[in-house]
C-alpha cells in the first residue's frame, strides 16, 4: 500500500510517501513537520528511504528518519549529505512488493530519480511532472527547460502504456489516465 504522509500536512514540504510491503520504504522525507510518528502509525520499521532529489523540501526530514529507524538514504547525488548510497541510472531497486527502474530525469534538479514499476505500473515522479500537466520548476540552480523537456519525454517512453499510477512530489496523485498528464506536461513545458 502507497501512503502519502504529507496529506493534509499544511507547511512547505513534498510529499512523503510509505510504501509496505517485503521492503517498507519511504520516497522522500519531506520536511518542516515531523514525519517519524506518521510512519509509526503503520510500521515500526523502515528498511530504505529513496529521494527523488535533493531539495531541501524533499529531505528536510531525512536525518530525524535516519536517526529513529536506522536506515539509509538512496538517491542519485552521492556528494550531497542526504544520501548515504547511490542509485545509478537505469538501477532496479525494491519499494514494497514490487522492483521499480531508477530513470535518471534531470531538469528541474540534476540529481533528479523518478521510479518506475512496470509490473505494479507504478512512477515516483518527483517533481518532474504533476497531476494536470504541471511540470517541475526550472527557475532554480541546476535548472533547465530545455533538460526538463528531454527528461520527460524520455519518461513517457519507460513508462509506455503501463502507467497506471503518478505519484508526484507536490499535490495529488494521479490514478485516472495518468499517462494523460505526462503528455499534457510534455506539451506545455515546451510552450511556457
């Protein structure tokens, strides 16, 4: 089961999503509220924290998780604090029940990971793409419009016709034609 522990959560963060099953993880800390009693509501343990990337919104939270499960953080950017080990471009790596494809997806941040599942049809999209054909900012250092485009194109194709879930790093996620809404970013990234 795929839990967003930042809904209703009403201060500057992403989503934090816990997902149990054969390894119980976490897709970003989140930040600014104290997330550590929202994961021991259904588990007393975690066995992996794997970041999208590393702005501070998404690992905000990360050394107090660290701390109260003993557990490390994956992500992209090993040279940033955040990340204990790294996750290569194209790496298979478990979250729950199901294997998910680490896509290297830069633009909105250089060390930007979205996750992808072909079996469950599952994507950890990060802040890529939105629900509504939202796309992730570029106006920040490491930004670029241009590296933005490519990288959600480039996701449209890993994810092909068995996208049945988006989980994105701020605001809802999409489970009714999400592939829709990759496209409708595809588009109007090219034209904002």
């Amino acid at each position: 089961m795929i839990r967003n522990l930042a809904q209703g959560i009403r201060v500057f963060t992403s989503n934090a999503f816990l997902v149990d099953g054969e390894t119980t993880a976490l897709v970003d800390a989140g930040a600014n509220f104290d997330v550590v009693p929202k994961v021991r509501e259904f588990t007393e343990s975690l066995d992996a924290v794997y970041l999208t990337h590393t702005h501070p919104d998404h690992i905000g939270n990360v050394d107090a998780v660290r701390d109260a499960f003993d557990v490390q953080t994956w992500g992209y950017d090993t040279g940033n604090l955040a990340v204990d080990k790294r996750i290569d471009d194209g790496e298979r790596i478990q979250i729950g029940d199901d294997v998910y494809e680490a896509v290297h997806t830069p633009g909105h941040k250089d060390d930007h990971l979205c996750f992808f599942s072909r079996g469950s049809g599952v994507c950890f999209a990060g802040d890529l793409v939105f629900a509504n054909g939202g796309f992730g900012r570029t106006d920040l250092p490491e930004g670029d419009r241009g590296a933005l485009v490519e990288s959600i194109d480039r996701l449209r194709e890993v994810v092909g016709d068995d996208l049945t879930e988006l989980h994105t790093g701020h605001g809802p996620s999409v489970t009714t034609r999400p592939k829709d809404d990759i496209d409708l970013a595809a588009k109007a990234a090219r034209t904002r």
